[in-house]
C-alpha cells in the first residue's frame, strides 16, 4: 500500500490493511513515518516516505490548483524512495490512493499490477466534460498539467496523459456506498467496483448512551477542517434545550473546549470520540459531509444535517439531500435557528426513515472490508 500521509486518505483503507494482514499476506504500507500510530496496529510493515505535503502544521492550500500542485510534487520526491526499496523486492500487487500518483508510476515502470482505493467518488462517463472541463478554466492549470506532463515523461511511466494519469485508474476498488457516487449509473464497473466503506470486521470501540437520554446527537465536523468556538456555541444554543435531547460535540484538538463557555448538563464535549460507535446509538448526526463522515452516516441509517466546508464535501452534501436524508445548510447560513430548524425538518419527515433504512441496507451488502479483501485476493490469484 503506497498512499499520501493525510488522514482522509489512510484511515478508509486502515482496516482493509489488517485484514490481509490477518490472512496471510506480506504488507508494506509506504507514508510518511507521521502516519506510524495509525499504521502499526494493521500488522503491516512501515515504509518510512518523505513529504511535502503539511501533515504537520496541516495548512492547506485554499487555491485548488496549489492543492494538486502539492500532490504531484509529493509524487516527484517520493518515486525515488520507493525505488530505493520495492525495486529489489517487488510487490506482486500495490494499492495506492488517490493521491498516491508516485505508487502507479512506480508499477507501470515495474510492470506490476495495481489498483487504487479510492476513498470518495469516482470518475463517470462524461467527467470530463462536466467536472474537469471546469478545473481545466482555474488560473494556473495548465502549468500544472506541463509539469506532470515533463515528470511522466521521465519517471518511467507509460501512461503519459498526465489527466487519465491522475484521473482514470485502470482498476479501482471505490470504499463508499454506491449510493454516493455521482451518476453511479454512468460508471464503469468493469473498471471500479463499490465495495462501500471498510469498517472493522470486529469493533472494539464502544460509546455508552446516557440513562435517561431520550435523543442522541452527534456534532462532528472531522480533523481536517475545524470551526471556530461559535459554531459550536450555535449548535448548543440550538440543540441542548430541545427536550429530551442529549448532545455529543466533537471539536477537534486546536480548540479549547474553555472558548464555549459553561456549558449545559446534556451536553458532553470531546476533542476526538469514536465516530461510528456514537453513531450507533444516535438520532441524528450534524456533519461537515466529508466522504468518511456521509457514509458513516449512511451506514448508522441516521438522519443528516450537512454542513459542508470545503472540496467534495459540497457535492457530498447535496447528494445526502438528493438522497432524502439530509439538510444542508452553508456556513454563512448557520445560526442557532436554522440548526434547529433543518433538525425538526428531518425528524418531522416520516418518510425518511424508510428511505434511511433501505440505503443501509444497500451499503452493508455491498460487503466492506471482506469483499475488499477478497477481491485483493482475486487479484493475486490466491
């Protein structure tokens, strides 16, 4: 496994890693050695990678065409190194995400197989037209494209299109739910199969809902992007004095949980809990629809408030709504009011529930971590 040391990117393989660990299989797991906690628990052996990417100050860059040019730069420091140890013990199959372009450089070069695991929607039919089209109008594209371009000239690739590199893999392995994919139906499923998220074959995490809670909600906005203390004073303005509610904050680690004030009983803050296992036990989930975050949510088969913040999790929100489980409201948007609002909206829908449970359903037997690992399997012939 060969993939960039950004959260979002590592977790959703995490616990496909341990699985073919656990049956059997020899596995590197190529990052950035800031990734060593979340990796050493898998059983697979660390493959220590430079970077350029900010895992540690994690400042982005808000201009989307910096935010690819960091990638592909990543990528051209970072071949190196992985010839420095997979030439001289090859692996019979690598998997890489999404931004991992240096791991497919890497096999076409090798000739070896290779897959991706995406871990949020994929490409379809009429992408380019549609999607790319736009990003090829932002300042800066194209020389961005000429770079790639002049690298995959050189690195020993043999795609040398540098946006089918990027953008079309030759096999993918997507780790949503189908439900969340964009023009699902225009896909090509000879090419990516929907294995929807893998979660823990056997969870340990465990959350106890409170005696006496009538109602459970989540607020979560994921590690990447952080709100500031008043978010999180709107959301319990809007939720804490709802009768019978019960209210769980996540607010990440670079916000001290002094800047919201005194804060009611019914209300518990946390800067990291288990997500899934909350979710378990709640009623309702206010989220920033990331990808992980949405099909977590899709899985629990509770109701959504979205409120996106950045990339994909736009379009994600708006599929949750398209969806019939969701709300969305904008940032600018957010007050103690219209949270309370899109909440009442959601539970008032009787129809919602059926739809919740159907697309539950439709995820859980898409088959997770252990079709994942099977499929792997196939791949290598074993």
């Amino acid at each position: 496994m060969i993939a960039s040391p950004a959260i979002s990117h590592v977790l959703p393989s995490i616990e496909l890693i341990k699985e073919l660990v656990a049956r059997g299989h020899r596995v590197t797991y190529a990052t950035h050695d800031s990734m060593f906690d979340t990796i050493k628990p898998t059983g697979a052996e660390l493959i220590p990678v430079p970077t350029v990417l900010p895992v540690e100050d994690r400042l982005w860059p808000e201009d989307p065409v910096a935010g690819m040019s960091i990638f592909r730069d990543d990528a051209i420091q970072a071949l190196p190194h992985l010839h420095a140890h997979y030439d001289a013990d090859p692996a019979d199959l690598y998997l890489y995400d999404i931004g991992g372009y240096a791991a497919r450089a890497l096999a076409e070069q090798q000739g070896r197989p290779f897959v991706q695991l995406s871990p949020t929607f994929v490409a379809w039919d009429g992408y380019a037209e549609e999607m790319a089209a736009q990003v090829r109008q932002l300042p800066g594209y194209g020389g961005y494209l000429d770079g790639l371009a002049r690298w995959l000239e050189t690195c020993g690739a043999t795609t040398l299109d540098p946006e089918e590199f990027v953008g079309a893999p030759k096999r993918a392995l997507a780790l949503i739910p189908r439900a969340m994919q964009p023009h699902a139906d225009r896909v090509d499923e000879d090419v990516v199969t929907f294995v929807g998220p893998c979660f823990a074959l056997d969870p340990e995490e465990t959350w106890a809902r409170p005696e006496g809670a009538e109602n459970v909600l989540l607020v979560s906005l994921g590690s990447a992007y952080a709100a500031g203390a008043g978010f999180f004073r709107a959301c319990v303005e809007a939720y804490a004095f709802l009768p019978g509610w019960h209210v769980v904050m996540a607010i990440g680690t670079r916000l001290d949980p002094a800047e919201l004030g005194n804060l009611p009983a019914n209300v518990e803050v946390h800067g990291w809990l288990p997500q899934r296992a909350v979710l378990a036990r709640a009623d309702a989930f206010l989220t920033h629809a990331g990808m992980g975050g949405s099909s977590e949510g899709l899985m629990a088969g509770v109701p959504m408030i979205a409120v996106p913040q950045a990339v994909d999790q736009f379009m994600n929100a708006d599929k949750l709504v398209e969806l019939g489980v969701a709300r969305r409201l904008d940032a600018e948007e957010v007050s103690a009011e219209t949270l309370r609002r899109a909440l009442v909206e959601l539970l008032d829908d009787p129809a919602r529930v059926e739809r919740s449970a159907r697309l539950r359903a439709d995820a859980v037997a898409e088959g997770g971590t252990r079709r994942a690992a099977e499929l792997i399997e196939g791949m290598l012939g074993g």
